[in-house]
C-alpha cells in the first residue's frame, strides 16, 4: 500500500488508538533487552512516553504484541539494521534540522509502500534514535525525543493505521511481520549456504588442480 494513496479515517478506532501503546510496548521491551538499560536505573522510554500518560491509558493495551514484535525485530540479520543506522547517522550530521530531516527520512522508509518489514524498521528505528540521542548527552534530550517519537506516532496514525485495520489490526500485523521475518532468516540461511558451498567447491577445485600438478611432476621424473 502506497502511503500517498490512504485516505485518513478521521474518527478513532482501536487500531488507531493503540499506535502510540504498541510503539512503547515494543521500545520497552528493546530497552530491556539491551545491555543499556541495565546501567541505568531510570527508563528511557518510561520517561519519553510520560507526557502520554492519559492517553496510553485510554488505549487498549498492546503490551504482549510490543514483545513479540521486539523478539521477531531481533531475529534480522545486521544488514537490516545497516540501513536504520545510515538514517540515524544522516540525521546527527546536522542536528539542528534533526525534526525538520526526520519527516523526509519516515518518508522514505514507505517510498515502494507500507509493508511489514517498513513498518518494523520504523519502530526499530524510533527506539534506536532515541537512546543513540541519549547516550550522546544531547542537552534536552527528553524532550528531542518526545518530538521524535510524536512524529513517528503521528505518521502510524496517519497512513499505517490505515494499513493495518485492512489487515484486522494489530494482532493480524504481527502475523505480518511474523511472515516477513521467517521469509527473510531462510532467505539468508539460503545465502549463506550457498556462499558456503561455493567456498567448498573452490577449495575442492584447489585440492584436485595442486594433486594434478604434483602427480604430473613426479610423473616426469
């Protein structure tokens, strides 16, 4: 699905309401996953989805959903990532047009369309960036990151909500993404047997051309 092409449902639904909930759900489990989060006492998610607190309370919880996409998110290979933190790294080039620079780059990530694998980079993205601005000191960095995260819930809302309540919500996405996923690890086990298979038969192809030439040597002796 083009995002240029959905039309935006005005009224709220579940779907729609449960954005900014499966967002946190996934950043809060990727943060305590992560070694960063054991050396620090406070949460920097809790403190980034504070501000939101009466409106994630109104909104059905997605906490299961937010776990399950964080472990499918880290079963893909680094070069998924590469990307992500190409964006990032564009972004702290120039700091001062971080917000301004970040519409163009979630943009980019659903120019061919919104699928599983656009959506996951997203969010993946949204949590990277964040502790990245912590973890580098960057004064106001709560707020910075509050703007961020609100832009990125206001583009789910926007465009990908609209994707998803076609899929029968969030439930079915992570079905999604669960395909997308398993697609993707046995599109690389493929790779990498093949990669493996051809070093194999190189080296095989050595072994037999050094015994001809050493065969044929003693032969002329």
């Amino acid at each position: 699905m083009n995002p240029d092409t959905v039309s935006i449902v005005t009224s709220p639904d579940e779907t729609e309401l449960g954005a900014a909930s499966i967002l946190q759900s996934f950043m809060q489990e990727q943060e305590t996953r992560s070694r960063v989060s054991r050396q620090r006492r406070d949460s920097i998610v809790q403190q980034i989805f504070r501000g939101e607190g009466q409106a994630l309370a109104n909104s059905p919880s997605y906490e299961t959903e937010g776990r399950t996409l964080a472990e499918m998110a880290n079963q893909l290979d680094s070069d998924f990532y590469l990307e992500i933190n190409e964006h990032i790294n564009s972004l702290e080039q120039r700091p001062e047009n971080r917000l301004l620079n970040l519409e163009t780059i979630i943009r980019g990530v659903f120019h061919h369309g919104i699928t599983a694998g656009h959506v996951i980079s997203l969010f993946q993205f949204g949590y990277l960036y964040v502790h990245r601005i912590f973890n580098d000191g960057v004064e106001n960095a709560e707020e910075i990151c509050r703007q961020i995260i609100a832009k990125i819930v206001d583009y789910i809302k926007k465009y990908v909500v609209v994707w998803v309540r076609s899929l029968g919500g969030w439930s079915e996405f992570i079905n999604e993404v669960e395909r997308f996923v398993r697609e993707r690890v046995n599109s690389r086990r493929v790779t990498n047997f093949l990669t493996d298979n051809r070093t194999v038969a190189a080296i095989a192809v050595s072994v037999v051309a050094v015994t001809t030439l050493n065969l044929y040597l003693y032969l002329k002796r």
